[in-house]
C-alpha cells in the first residue's frame, strides 16, 4: 500500500520545512510507503487531498498543524464519504488540539510511529454550513467550531508571530480581543430545542481542545455521534480572567455561566453576523448550522 504524503512546510512557525527530512527519513526507516507532496497555498491540502483520494490511494497523511488537518479532511470528505481512505497525522503544528484530542502528545516523531498501527479508528466529522460574501458555504471539521468571543480571538490570532508556539499568541490574541468585545444575543437550536441566550461564546465540540491546548470541553469524545455544545454565558471581563486559566484544566464548565449540552445539530443566528471558526481556521460568520457525520473518517493512530 503506497500512501499519499501531504506536507505544510510553513506548519510550525515555518518549522516543518526543517523537520521533513528527518520525518521521511524515519518513514523509509520503518518500511512505510509513500509518495508526498508540498503545500503551495491556503487550501492547497485540500485540492491534494481530494485528487489523491478520487485516484485511489487508500492512505492519507497530513504533515502539519490542525490547519493542515482541517484541510485534509475536507479533500477527503469532498472526494467521498465512504470512509474508505484512511487518514494518518503527523503533527508539526503550534496548536496540536486535534492530536490530543485522539490521545496522542504532539511530538511529531511519536506520531510517525503509529502510521504503521493496525489500529484503525472511525471517528466523526462535523459540517458547517455559514455564510461568507454573501453566500452560503459549506466546511468540514473534526476537533470543533465557534461563534463569538472565541472566532474574533481566532482573527486576531491570524496576525500573531506564529514562531511564538501555539499557546502564547492565543493567548495575546485573546487579551487583544478582549479590551473591546461586547457579549452577543444569539437564536440556538440544539436539534429541536429553541432558546434566545446573551453569550460570550459557543463552541460546537468534536474533540475537547482548541486553542492550544484548552480543554474547553472535557467530556467531549470523537467517537460518540454528539456534539458537546459549550455555551459561555453572559460573563463579564473579570468573571473571564477569573475563569480562564480554568480552561487548560476542563474545571471552567462549573462555572454557573457555563453550560454543556449535547446535540447532533445545531443551528445559532443573531442580529448581527458574527464571526465563525473551524479547528482554529476563521471560515465567514453566521448564520450557521452544524451537523455531526458519525463515523466520517477512518483515523489510523
């Protein structure tokens, strides 16, 4: 069985670019099979991905960070929906949320480890459906999606120095976003339930990380056919500084302004729109919807 490698050289702060040759190196060493190739652009991956998939090869690796990942997935899912290619991930990203989200601890080295395991594991998918330029789009994701607070920190993250790591430019991006941000009056619906809620944010959980290792949703399984919906309430900027450093420790949902729910869709409008990210990658803004793909991707690790 050939894979078919895809490598994000500017993955990590740029640091992929010096890390491939050592990773193919320990490819080869181990006897695994591939052929790979380069990223040029933002959504490149996904073209690679899509094309490799409709010509037949049965593995896919991303070599990047969730970015990489998130566009991975979508090639795939875009070319079918079978769950017949199997996905692999060697993680040289500055956010490693998915990874840990599927238990493993981001170095890059172990993750080539387990491209050669028998252990294949079906794990669910996620598609959004927003709006962006005046029209509506549709995304894949695997590790979660946003509205609010969380999707403007995702902007403001964009223009950090990415050379700083994952967590620290989140977390200046944050106290960026914070000084100036105003809590929002959403409409949600979780399958069939209405509500009318003031919010700082909701996360639409598959996975429990983002941000960098925040476990902003810690009973989140990417195997159970469910969203954990996080709802951040009506919180105030103290109440925020009070509770983050909570969220790298999942003990933030006992807060009383926090609640966590489940459901299979989810659908949150407002008056004004507002902004959208998926797996950290800013997609367009509400309205959107959100419904769970069980089982969508067969994950070799």
């Amino acid at each position: 069985m050939v894979a078919k490698v895809i490598v994000n050289p500017v993955a990590g702060a740029r640091s992929t670019e010096q890390k491939w040759p050592h990773i193919s190196r320990l490819m080869r060493d181990m006897g695994f099979s591939y052929d790979f190739q380069y990223t040029e652009s933002q959504g490149h991956a996904i073209e690679i991905a899509r094309t490799a998939a409709l010509n037949g090869y049965p593995y896919l690796v991303a070599v990047g960070g969730d970015g990489t990942i998130n566009e991975v997935v979508n090639g795939i899912l875009t070319a079918s929906q079978d769950q017949k290619t199997l996905m692999g991930v060697v993680d040289t990203g500055t956010g490693n949320d998915f990874v840990r989200s599927l238990g493993l601890d981001g170095n890059y080295l172990h993750s080539c480890q387990h491209l050669l395991s028998p252990k294949h594991t079906q794990v669910d998918a996620g598609l959004v459906i927003f709006q962006k330029d005046g029209r509506k789009v549709s995304r894949f994701f695997v590790n979660g999606a946003g509205v609010g607070f969380d999707a403007e920190v995702a902007a403001a993250t964009e223009h950090m120095p990415k050379a700083l790591g994952g967590t620290i430019p989140f977390v200046m991006a944050l106290a960026k976003t914070l000084v100036g941000y105003r809590n929002k009056t959403i409409d949600i619906r979780l399958d069939t339930d209405d509500y009318t809620r003031r919010v700082l944010s909701v996360i639409v959980a598959n996975g429990s990380y983002f941000g960098g290792g925040m476990k902003i949703a810690p009973s989140a399984l990417i195997t159970d056919s469910r969203f954990d919906v996080i709802t951040l309430g009506d919180v105030n900027k103290l109440e925020i500084l009070q509770t983050f450093p909570k969220i790298y420790k999942g003990t933030h949902i006992t807060h009383p302004k926090v609640k966590t729910e489940h459901a299979h869709f989810v659908s949150i409008t407002s008056g004004e729109g507002l902004y959208l990210q998926a797996d950290g990658e800013l997609l367009g803004k509400t309205p959107a919807t959100f419904e769970v793909l069980p089982q969508a991707l067969t994950m070799v690790f």
